[in-house]
C-alpha cells in the first residue's frame, strides 16, 4: 500500500454513465489499462490528469477523489 | 524522412498494442520467466566476452562464442519481443506515444537499470585494474575479447529497461469490463 494512497470513484462514475474503460481512455488520452490502474487504486493520476477525469465526469474533483476511502452507500443513512 | 519516421513509430505502436500469445506474459511469474530468459540471454553474452578473452582467437573459441551467440539469439528475440508486449512498449516507444503512467514506469526502469549499469561499469573498471596489475604493462587484450565485450555491454544497456519494466508490471486489468 502506498503512503499517498488517494481513494476515487471512477468505477463507480463509470458504470452509473454507461462509459467503457476504453471509451474513457480514449476520451482521456490514456491507455486504457492506466484507467484500470487508477480505479484499483495502483495508480494515483497528476492534478492535470485529475481535473481532467473531473472534468469529463461534469463533477467537483472532491467527488471524484479524496485522501480517505469514500463512505459506502447508504451507510450515513440512519 | 520525418513522414517515414511517423509511419513505422505509429506501426511500431499499433503492435505493441496486439495481444501477441498472451498465454506467454499473462502472469506476474510468466513476465519474470521472460526477464529471467532475457537476463540469461545476456549472461551467455559476458559468458562470450569472458572466453574470448581468456581463450585467445583460437579455433575452439570461435566455434564456442558462435553456438553461444546463436542460443543467445534463439533465447534474446523471443523473450524481447514477447516483453515489448507485455509492456506495452513502455521502453521502445517515442516518449510521446505515452501517457504519464507510462512516462513514469519508463523513468523508474530506466533509474534502475542506470544504477545497476554503474554498477556493471564499477566492476568492470576493477576487472581491467586487477588483470593490468597482474599482468604486468606488456599485457594487451584482444580485439576479439574488445568487441565481445562492447557487444555484451551495449546489448545490457540497451535491454535492460525493458527487462526492469517487465519484471515490475503488475497484473493489468481485465481487457473489457462492460
């Protein structure tokens, strides 16, 4: 595990738009295993790369990325 | 001149990208077997260095340098084409045919074939010390060692990168996940 371990949602952002790993590689100007590198966590992207896949989502970075692992759905409904 | 250039690094990426007997770099252990076969490959190149240098340009010694070549290249090519695959052309590709991922595992094999080359350089230097304190001024190495030498070490040089590169890859992710 990393140290600078940086937890995102492309998966889950992924699936819930339709887009494929390749299709959003291509869109990125990645290859596509560098997609499956980041959403397995193995591969944290630079700020441009970051803001780009942000970007591309129409969402707020902080959606996308963040230092701590993203609560599981539903899990702060009571 | 630049049109021809275009062309063969636009082809030589397209078969990077080709899943090229996939069976063969599918696994972490079967990529280390390539870059083990590799490292081998360039063993029995210093092995040639070293027989030319001590056996002399001899008959027997140019029929053992010549079989050992030829393993080296039954073992080199294969196992070098098949890592390029695997790698997807980290090492080979123009710079700019990558993204930053791969930019990144370039630089890390490269540092780490770097330090080992100085390494390779350092004994090397040591070697030659030794052998010319021990022998005494009049000694000469042949040119034949000379040459076999230089090979040995260029082809190190040169397919190092991709060997660390290789042996590093993690598993990639399945190909199609829809």
């Amino acid at each position: 595990m990393s140290a600078e371990e940086v937890y995102n949602r492309i998966p889950m952002l992924r699936a819930e738009r339709g887009i494929s790993r390749k299709d959003l590689a291509t869109a990125l100007g990645v290859h596509y295993q560098t997609v499956g590198y980041l959403e397995r966590g193995e591969y944290s992207p630079s700020l441009y790369l970051a803001l780009r896949i942000a970007e591309y989502f129409e969402v707020p970075m902080e959606v996308v990325f963040s230092l701590k692992p993203f609560p599981r759905l539903g899990s702060e409904v009571k | 001149m630049a049109g021809w250039q275009e062309r063969w690094q636009r082809s030589q990426a397209e078969v990077m990208q080709r899943d090229m007997l996939p069976a063969w770099y599918a696994t972490r252990e079967r990529r280390r077997v390539l870059a083990a076969a590799a490292v081998f490959a360039l063993a029995l190149g210093w092995v040639n260095a070293v027989v030319a240098w001590v056996m002399g340009p001899t008959q027997t010694q140019r029929w053992i340098v010549l079989t050992l070549l030829v393993v080296m290249m039954v073992v080199y090519l294969p196992a070098v084409t098949l890592m390029n695959v695997a790698t997807r052309g980290v090492t080979a590709l123009a710079e700019r045919q990558l993204d930053e991922r791969q930019r990144g595992e370039r630089l890390r094999a490269v540092a780490l074939s770097h330090r080992t080359t100085t390494v390779i350089l350092a004994l090397l230097a040591v070697v030659f010390l030794v052998n010319g304190m021990a022998q005494g001024r009049g000694h000469t190495v042949s040119g034949s060692a000379m040459l076999h030498l230089f090979l040995a070490l260029a082809l190190t040089h040169f397919v190092l990168p991709l060997i660390v590169s290789c042996w590093r890859l993690p598993d990639p992710p399945p190909d199609d996940d829809d």
